[in-house]
C-alpha cells in the first residue's frame, strides 16, 4: 500500500475523493492467491476470516471508547457496502429474462 508523507495509507484517492480500499485488498497477497483459480474455497474463506479477526484483535486496544464506536460503525458500512456492491453484481450478472421450460 502507498503511504503518504505522513505515513499514513490514503483512504481516499485525491483527485476523486473516491475509497480506495477495494483497489489496497485487491493487490493483497491472500486475495491474489485465493482468487488465482476463480473461486474462493471454504479454507480460503475462513483464513480471510481469522486475518480480520487477528487485526480486529490487535486495533482494538489501541482505541479509545469513542474511536472503538467508529470503527465498529466503519466496519459496518464497509460489510454492508461490500454486500450490497455483491449483490448488485449478481443481479447484472443474471439474464434479463426468465426461462420458460
């Protein structure tokens, strides 16, 4: 990940104001590796899980009550936004219409 001068990785691209962490989890390694044959595996899965899970462990002492509300309430966002974003691609992704047999 790029990380600006003062040392922090952007959220946000400077010209569009846009998130960028989809474009930071799409260069991670363990995406990569997971993604290379075009499917995500049950032990895939539940490694993804135990990374966030492992980070969740290691921020959450480092927070204040009132950054720990924040970032409980970022992460909900992003899951949500990812859900939606994921079920919005698989309604693109069906045929317009219904097969009658």
């Amino acid at each position: 990940m790029a990380k600006a001068a003062a040392g922090k990785t952007p959220w946000f691209d400077d010209s569009s104001d846009a998130p960028m962490l989809a474009e930071y989890a799409r260069k991670l390694d363990s995406f990569l590796d997971a993604v290379a044959d075009g499917r995500i595996e049950s032990q895939e899965l539940a490694a993804q899980e135990k990374r966030v899970v492992d980070l969740m462990k290691q921020v959450d002492p480092l927070l204040s009550p009132e950054a720990h509300e924040l970032v409980t309430q970022l992460l909900c966002e992003v899951t949500a936004y990812d859900l939606m974003n994921a079920m919005h691609m698989a309604g693109k992704a069906r045929p317009a219409t219904k097969f009658r047999g």
